[in-house]
C-alpha cells in the first residue's frame, strides 16, 4: 500500500451504511447527522490510521479487495465527531486488517508494487481485459491509449515511468504494447522517461555494461523501428541485468542512434559528471567514439524536450464537457474553416459555463490564444445542430412548441421553437418590444433542416405538462442578439447531453447542473500529447463517481492530445 518511501494510502470507492439504532434513543437523526459528517469529513483518517500495521508489515504493496462486509458498533450517545471516527474506523481497519492477512484470493488481489500494478493494468488494456474490478481504481484511463495509460497511470501513481516500463517488460508484455502504440505516443511515452533522467550524463562503464546487455537482450527482428521504440525495448531488455534506474534510461539514450541494436557498437567516450559541462534542456553534446574505422559521432541529449505547462483557470471544467461538445455537432462545421468552428467551440463553452474565456476554454475550443475569431453563419450553427440531433434520435418532429420567455430586464423575449416530446430547442430568435415572433420563419426552418413538416405547431397543454420550463436557462444563457441564440441552442444540447449520464438530472437547469456538477476552477497540467485537468471537487461528487465521470479520459478531433480529467482538492 506505499511505494518507496510514501506514506499508505487508502482508497474505498463505494461505501454503503446500514445503521441499526437503539430502540430507546432520543434523537435519532442527530445521530445520523453525526455518522454522515463522520464519513464525510473523519472516517478516512481514522480507516488509514487504523491500517499503519499493514503499512509497516508489507510496505511497498497494493492490495485490491473486491467488496467487505464490516460491522461496526459506535457510541450513539456521544457528540466527539472524533471518537465517533475512531471507533468505526478502528474497526473497519481491523476488517481489512483480517482480510489482509489470509493473502490473496478470488476477493482479494496483491501486487508487490504500484507500479507493478500500473504496469498489469496497461497489460490488460492493451488485451481488452482492463474491465476487471481489479482495476476500478484506474477505471478512468480505460480509454486512452495503452502508452498514454502508462504514462498518465504512472503520474497518478506518483511512481517513475521508467519503473513501470521496466515491470511491463519483466511481466513480457513491453512488446505488444509497443505494437498496438503510434509513433508520437512512444515518442511521449521516451520523452517521460528522459524528463526523469533529467541532464544525468551516464557513466562510461554504465552504457558498456548496457552495450554488452543488449547483445542478449534485443530481437534482431524488432530493431528496425522509430527511435523510440529501439529506445523503449532496449531499457526494458537491459533493465534486468543492468538496473532500472534513470542513469539507465540515460545510457540508452547515449546509445541507440539508430543502427541496429544486435550490431556490435563502439565504445563511446562519455565525460564522467566532474568533465560534464552545464546543459540547458535540449542542448546537444556530441562525441566522437574512440574506437578507429570512421564510427559515427553520438549525440547525448541533455534532457528531454517536454512541454510541461501547468496554470489555473477558472475554464477548465469545460475539459469535461467536450465529448457533449462532439455529440451535438462541433467536431466540425460544414462550410466553415477550423478556425471558426474553434471560436464557435469557445463561445459555446462560455455560453455553457457562464464563464468568460480564459486560457482553460481557448485550450479545450482548439482557438489557442485567439479570442476575437469570426463565428460564422448562425443559421448554419442551428441547421447543423439539428440535423445531428435528428441523426441521433434526439429530435421526434412531429409536434413543435412555440414559447416566449421573457428576460429578467423585461425589455427583450425569446422566442423558442421546442421539440415537444423530447423537449429539445430547436430554433429561436430575440424578439424586441412589441413586435410580434417570427414564428414562420423559425418553424420553416426547423422544417428544412428535419427534411420534414411538423404535423402540429403551437401550444399542447398535454406536451406543456411534460416539459421543464425554458426560463431559469433563457436567464441563465441570455443571448445577445440571433447569432448568440445559435450559439446558446448549441450550449443548451450539449449540457442536456452531459446531464443526461447523470443519473436523473437530465431534466435539471442549466445553473443547477453547473453549479453541483461543473463549479468554476481548476488545475490544468500540458504534458507531450496529454491534457490533465484536475477539478474541485463539485458538491453532488458521489454522482459523478456513480456515472463514471469523476475520472475520464477521451480524445476529441479537434486537438492532437489527450484529455485526462481527475477531481480533487484545489
């Protein structure tokens, strides 16, 4: 449950109470009170505490334990949220403790390390088995790809990459993730382990004893690869015999240039630390080898060039709504370039979260740092997000709902066309004093992007009582003019297509859904081919984790990385 000198951790992902009260006690809801501030707030210190045994007898490991029926008995009487969380958590910890000591079964897994255990979990993904419950925890990198698992898996752990790559290639699976990765994931997957290398310059007798491992240890077959690649399969061949190291990752490094690894190389001269002179990152020392018959110079990089960038921004939820983004149509615009389908993504995003445009929402729009980009035709925008949302399913057609809401100022209404039996927005228009809607405009065209006429049009007293009301998110939108209705009809789909995973809250307003779902705030890390955004923690947390959404990964075609979203503290 540690790895190296870290202290235990330990992590419960469901927790399900049953409590059974004394027949004569007075208050038993304050009791309630008092147990579910316990396990919000104590509970998991005490559990961690109450496990220091285990942490001490078996440091380094991970224990998965696949369910746990504890009982518990605990003061009803007392007000010391503290003893309260002693009590239960010392006797929850003496659960596991129990279940501990009777070693590994078909409810309980033990790995010797975590990054052994990352390391099995990228072995699964790569062979479709990484559903498993032994790996629940990793659940939110089942959709990167298996280098990019790695990678982001080994972050999370808190554990070096190398370390992982090296218990990939003990395990003998290093070669069919090589296989199924692209060339930039292995070049990222490189690049990590060198940024763990940081500028160390190797030991000559260190690449001699790694030369002299690789003639054993390397395919000939395999040799023909990206530089990467050579790189990757060479560390974890030689790890064995040579060390796991980063002044290994460093060797390998000093040595694969692209000749074949089985060929006998020269021996090259590397200066020891004491002649090493001061390297920026990707600064470039060459050495010729000392060995006669015209070999070739070497390069040593001095470290890997990494685009590390880590800011906060109030935006950065936004990286949690793209795939609604894509779902309703702004993967790419017909008609329109990258360019201005990115400020629509921008604007759509600002829409959506009541937030301004901060770095966070350029980042996830794909607008970089451009912030005044045309947006385009809104007819075009609506007509787009229809014929998706018809293509989906998401659009019935034959019933359509005229509405006006008023905005909270009184002097503008909008003028809503909805879907009346999916409740969708279909059309709008801002409508100024006492002018009358354009009801035939906007219903034609509905008409035309549906490729079909509605068979009813206009008030359904029926449909009304199905319906949530349109004006907590009008207010909550408040479009501008008719191209910012475009844009907020866009806002609107994409954030019903988010509440829609969340368990009975896709009929919930746009504020509310923000607001317990998606609070402003963030760190957001950029790392080569990986976007990980760590959110606070929103307050309906639980719903979240229960609809798999509290740790995600996914790519969208818009940007070139992943996008890894985790919450935590702030």
């Amino acid at each position: 449950m540690t790895a190296g000198d870290q202290a235990g951790s330990t992590t419960i992902r469901r927790l399900a109470c049953t409590y059974a009260l004394p027949r004569d006690l007075d208050d038993p809801t304050g009791l309630r009170f008092r147990l579910e501030e316990v396990v919000g707030e104590r509970l998991a210190e005490a559990v961690g505490a109450a496990l220091g045994p285990a942490d001490a007898a078996d440091r380094g490991t991970v224990w998965v334990i696949r369910s746990l029926r504890a009982d518990a008995l605990v003061s009803a009487t007392t007000d010391d949220l503290d003893v309260l969380a002693r009590q239960w958590g010392g006797q929850l910890g003496d659960a596991i403790l129990t279940v501990l000591r009777r070693g590994p079964g078909g409810n309980v897994v033990r790995f010797a390390s975590r990054a052994e255990y990352v390391a099995a979990f990228v072995s699964a993904l790569e062979a479709r088995r990484a559903n498993s419950w032994v790996f629940e925890p990793l659940a939110g990198l089942r959709l990167l790809a298996p280098a990019t698992a790695l990678r982001v898996g080994a972050e999370s752990a808190d554990v070096p990459v190398a370390e992982v790559v090296a218990e990939l290639a003990a395990a003998r699976g290093l070669e069919s993730v090589l296989a199924v990765s692209s060339p930039g994931q292995l070049e990222a997957l490189w690049a990590a382990c060198l940024g763990e290398a940081a500028a160390r310059p190797p030991a000559a007798e260190l690449v001699e004893r790694v030369v002299a491992a690789s003639a054993r240890g390397i395919d000939p077959a395999a040799s023909a690869s990206t530089a990467a690649a050579r790189s990757l399969r060479l560390f974890g061949a030689v790890a064995p015999q040579v060390g796991r190291g980063s002044d290994v990752v460093a060797a390998v490094d000093a040595i694969v240039d692209g000749s074949a690894l089985t060929a006998p190389l020269p021996r090259a001269r590397v200066p020891k630390p004491a002649e090493q002179p001061n390297m920026a990152d990707g600064d470039v020392l060459e050495e010729a080898a000392e060995e006669a018959g015209g070999a070739e110079a070497r390069t040593v990089r001095g470290s890997a060039e990494v685009d590390n960038t880590v800011f906060a921004a109030a935006g950065a939820p936004a990286l949690l709504v793209l795939p609604a983004l894509e779902a309703v149509g702004l993967g790419a615009l017909d008609g329109t370039s990258e360019h201005e389908a990115a400020a629509v993504r921008a604007r759509v995003l600002e829409l959506l979260l009541g937030c301004p445009a901060d770095e966070a929402i350029l980042l996830a729009s794909g607008a970089g740092a451009e912030r005044d980009a045309v947006l385009g035709d809104p007819d075009a925008i609506a007509e787009a997000l229809l014929r998706t949302l018809d293509a989906d399913g998401r659009v019935d057609g034959r019933r359509l709902r005229c509405q006006e809401v008023a905005y909270p100022d009184g002097d503008r209404r909008l003028a809503l066309v909805r879907d009346a039996v999916t409740g969708a927005w279909l059309a709008g228009a801002l409508v100024h004093g006492s002018a009358d809607p354009p009801w035939t405009r906007l219903v034609d065209g509905v008409a035309r992007a549906l490729d079909r006429r509605p068979e009813a049009v206009g008030e359904d007293p029926d449909a009304a009582e199905k319906l949530r009301p349109p004006a907590s998110d009008v207010a909550w939108l408040a479009p501008a003019d008719d191209a910012e209705v475009a844009l907020a009809l866009v806002a609107r789909a994409a954030m019903h297509h988010f509440a829609r995973r969340l368990l009975g809250f896709e009929r919930a307003s746009m504020p509310y859904v923000v607001e317990r779902f998606l609070p402003p705030g963030g760190i957001v890390t950029l790392t080569p081919g990986t976007v990980l955004a760590e959110l606070p923690e929103p307050p309906l947390q639980v719903v979240l984790v229960m609809a798999g959404l509290d740790t995600v990964g996914y790519r969208v075609p818009w940007l070139d990385r992943e996008i890894v979203v985790t919450h935590g503290t702030t």
